[in-house]
C-alpha cells in the first residue's frame, strides 16, 4: 500500500533521509521509530507530498505522493507530529470545516470517534490544553474512514487512559484492513500495536523487523551469586557465555531465548547462592539501535 | 476553487475588511464634508502656506474646484493607496504565509483540494476583498455627496478613478500574497510584502516632490497615472492594461511557485 523507494530527500542543511527502502502492506501497522531529528517526519513529508523528494519515489495505493497527493487524501488519515488548527474557530466549527471540504458524506463516525475520545468540541481549539487537541487532531484523522493512516506522534500530549483507546482504535482499525505507519516514542504503543517496526537514526534505515522477532531476540540477564565466583565463571565461560562480574560477590550472563536450556544446564554444575532474572524490554533493544552509529 | 474554503477565508476575514472599510468611509466623508464650492480660492490659499515641494510629495493638487477634482487630489492622492496597501499587506501575509509558518495550512492539504485549488481560492477571496472594498467606497463617495452637494459629483469620472485606484491596489495585493506564497516564515513575507509596496508609495511621494527626482514617480505603479487628470478625462486604458496584466502575472507566479514549493509542515 505505501511504497517507498530510494526515497532521498536532503535539506539545505544537509541533514534528511537518504536512499530509504520500504513498504507497508495492505492491513499491516507499520511502527516507525526513531531519535529526535533522524527523520520521521520528514519521510512523512515525502509521503504526504509536502515536500518533493530529491530522487526515488515514494507512492501510497500506487499513486505518486508528489502528483497526485490531492487523490491520496481522498483515503487518509493524517496526524501530524505538531498540530496546529485554523486559528479562531472552535472544535465543531473545525471538524465541519473539514468535512465539508473533504465532502465526506455522513458524521456517525464523528460521533462516535468523539464519544470514544470523550471531546468536548464546544470552546475555541485555541483554549483548548494539548491533550484536547491531540483528540480532536486524531478524530479529525480518523473521521473519514480512510484505508491508509499517517500517524505522527499521534499520543503525545494524551493521558494513560486516552492512549489505551487510542490503542484500541488502532487495534480495531488494523482488524478492519487498514494500512497504517506511526512514529511514536512510546514502547509499550508500539509493541501492543505494529506488526513491524523500521528503525531510523540519521536519515538512514537501521533496521527493519517484525516485532515478534525483536521480541525473540532479546536478551535475558541472569545475576547469579555463585559460592565460588572463580571457578563459576569459568564453567560458563567454556560453555560460550559472556559473563561480566557487577558484583565482588555475584557475575551476570546475557543469555539469547535458544541458548536458555544450555545455560541452565550450564549453571547447574556449580552451587548458587542466588539467583534474579532481569528481562530486557522492547525498550533496551530499540535504545541499543538509538545509540548506534551516533558516535 | 473551493467554495467551502471561501467561504471559511470570508468569515476569518471579513472583519479586517470591515476595519478598513470604516477608517476609509470615515476619510471620505470628513473630506466631502470639508468640500467647500464657493470657497476653494480660501483652501489654495491655505495650501499656499506649505511647501509646494511637500503638497506635490503628497499629490495635492492646487488646481482643483469641482468636488470630484478635490477628492480625487486629496483623498486619492495618498491616503486611498496608503491604508489599502496595510490591508493588503495585512491580508496578504494571512492568506499563506502565515497559516504555512504555524502549520495550520497542513490541514487544509489534508483534504482532498490540491494546492493550485488552495491557493487559487486564497487568491480570488484577495482580489475580490479588493473589489468590494472599492465598490463600496465607490458606494459611499456617490451616496454622501449626493446628500451634502446633490449634483456636483461627476459620477462617471469618480467611478473611473476608483477603477484604476482599485486595480493599482490589487497590484499591491497580488505582490503581497505572491511573496506571501514565496516563503514560508511570516518574517520574509511580511518584509518584502511590506517593503516593496512602501518602497512604491516612498517613490511617489519623493518624485512628486521635486522634478529632479520625476523619474521616481514614474517607476512606482503609483505613479503611472494622475488621479486629477482622469476627473479632467484623461483616458488611461493602457494603464489599466498594464495594472491587469501585473495582476495576472503576479498571480500565476504565486500559484506556480507554491506548487512546486517545499512546504515545512
């Protein structure tokens, strides 16, 4: 559904995203991640038309971004990472505004996106806190039924209960067929939610997963507080684990899901004193490719 | 051209025009007011007391009599290109720039409108401000005068003053909203929005004053007709061609330019 290929797009500055590579298929949540600057939004950018790539191409439902954005819209959604409304109207009066110009032909799903959401759209969207804008930004988004969805940080600003509807909403509309791609910050959003996630870090695509692999791939932490340190670390040492001493007294082993049953086994050749399992989150992992190559 | 979007531009709006449209209304009934048939020899005389470097900077004429004449000399002269050209400034930089530069344009782009769409209904709420703001006037001039001195305003002299003053604004209009298309900060927009117009009306002024610097005047789209001299009969067609022709390109050039554009939003 969203195609991206070769997509550069390059600043005067220098920075932006460079030869990025990716699709999001029919029906699939799309996490998109990554640090501050590396270029989230500005692949957004490229796939909304606002901005013209350099070279490669970017298409959403098989037509061109950049020409054919105005037929694009007719089936998307779009929170953007920084919402800003049309100044001095209230919450109604910008909701209808949008749907007379979208030409969208009922409000059910208005209703019912702002019953969910608990919005008030009476006052001006200027007194609103951020939180009711970031509602009103995401039933703005969503009202029209679109089949693809752009979700740029579409969290922020919402509080715990509000972000679990919103993962509801999303779980709902992924059950419905949608496509859609969301950057976010917030882990444990990601995990509930994608299928896959890209990770992005200096313009550049560092990796590209579905979630369950990552998931797999993380790394269990075992700190074991051995009665003989010396001859502990050596046992495990020769079976192939890495072992780093935290403590005078107790050694940790990273351990990947395969090797668990050779670890145990592994560990019981020697007498334990203590034992604590530390799980590494989705969070660690992502953090592992957040530092990567910066330096 | 969308009409749901007009019709949005008009009630965000309205007001601004409605502002202007009151302080100029307010201009031209005090300058009516002020019109004296019998006794136009004691305002000469009166102006004789200034300058005439400073009353030909400000284009008042010391040849007039009739009441068209004078309006077209003291109101048309200055203050008819001065306080539109603020609302075009004004108005120019909210259309665009200012909706880019706070991100708020991304939700008109967020629908299935293209940016020629966009930008054309901007545009067309721009130049149509600008015609109702003088048909309005036009309106006032007629109503009030016939009121204070029925029968002295020569209505087809005073209608073809106002349609040349309107296209000289709507100039001023389409080079605010293209540079208002142009960039993407208010800063930018605003500054050459602005400064372009002021350097025109500046240019005016200076050229009226003194004959050396004649060729000022005739550099600055005000200065490419005399207000006095159309009251008189002059025919300034050609002018009109070339303030339309102005519209038009600066028009297209906005369109064209925003469309291509990068957008930060």
């Amino acid at each position: 559904m969203i195609e991206v290929k070769k997509l550069t797009l390059k600043y005067p500055s220098g920075k932006g995203v460079f030869e990025l590579d990716f699709s999001v298929k029919k029906g699939e949540v799309m996490g998109y991640l990554g640090p501050n600057g590396a270029g989230k939004t500005t692949t957004i950018r490229a796939l909304l038309g606002f901005m013209h790539p350099n070279s490669g191409s970017c298409t959403i439902g098989g037509l061109d971004c950049s020409s054919k954005a105005p037929e694009i819209q007719k089936t998307l959604g779009y929170i953007p990472g920084e919402i800003a409304f049309l100044d001095d109207m209230n919450g109604n009066e910008f909701l209808r505004f949008m749907h007379d110009m979208r030409g969208t032909k009922d409000t059910d799903r208005q209703k019912q996106l702002i019953e969910m959401f608990e919005l008030d759209p009476k006052g001006k969207i200027k007194k609103f806190s951020k939180g009711m804008k970031q509602k009103l930004g995401i039933i703005t988004a969503f009202m029209h039924n679109p089949d693809v969805l752009i979700l740029d940080e579409p969290t922020s600003g919402l509080d715990p209960l509000m972000q679990n509807r919103f993962v509801e909403l999303i779980l709902r509309e992924k059950a419905k067929g949608k496509t859609i791609l969301m950057s976010s910050h917030i882990f444990e959003e990601v995990e509930k939610t994608c299928d896959n996630v890209l990770i992005i870090k200096d313009g550049r695509i560092v990796k590209e997963s579905d979630v369950q692999t990552l998931k797999n791939s993380q790394r269990k932490g075992f700190t074991i507080k051995p009665a003989d340190i010396a001859s502990a670390s050596q046992l495990l040492q020769n079976a192939g684990f890495e072992v780093c001493n935290t403590a005078d007294d107790a050694i940790e082993v990273f351990v990947t899901g395969e090797n668990i049953d050779r670890f145990i086994k592994a560990a019981a050749q020697f007498t334990i004193l203590n034992f604590d399992v530390k799980t590494q989150s989705l969070e660690d992992i992502f953090m592992q490719f957040y530092g990567r190559e910066g330096k | 051209m969308s009409f749901t979007l007009l019709k949005t531009v008009l009630k965000k709006n309205w007001t601004l025009l409605l502002i202007f449209f009151g302080v100029l209304t307010m201009y031209m009934t005090i300058m009516i007011s002020m019109y004296n048939p019998n006794d136009m020899e004691a305002l000469t005389s009166m102006l004789k007391m200034f300058p005439p470097e400073l009353m030909k900077a400000m284009s008042f004429s010391d040849m007039v009599t009739d009441l068209t004449s004078y309006l077209a000399s003291w109101l048309y002269g200055l203050l008819m290109f001065g306080f539109p050209m603020v609302y075009c400034i004004i108005l120019g930089n909210r259309l665009v720039a200012k909706m880019v530069d706070n991100s708020s344009f991304v939700y008109l782009l967020s629908t299935p409108n293209s940016r020629v769409r966009i930008i054309i209904t901007q545009g067309v709420y721009a130049l149509a401000s600008v015609a109702l703001l003088f048909a309005a006037l036009f309106g006032v001039g007629v109503l009030v005068s016939s009121f204070m001195f029925p029968n002295t305003l020569d209505i087809s002299a005073f209608f073809r003053l106002n349609l040349t003053t309107m296209l000289v604004n709507m100039v001023v209009m389409m080079i605010s909203f293209f540079f208002s298309c142009l960039f993407n900060e208010t800063k930018l927009s605003l500054g050459f929005g602005a400064g372009i117009p002021i350097a025109f009306l500046i240019m005016n002024m200076l050229g009226g004053a003194s004959a050396d610097a004649e060729i000022l005047k005739k550099l600055s789209i005000y200065g490419f007709y005399d207000g006095v001299e159309i009251v008189r009969g002059a025919k300034v067609w050609g002018v009109n061609l070339v303030y339309i022709a102005a519209i038009m390109i600066l028009f297209t050039a906005a369109v064209l330019v925003f469309r291509k554009k990068r957008l930060p939003l």
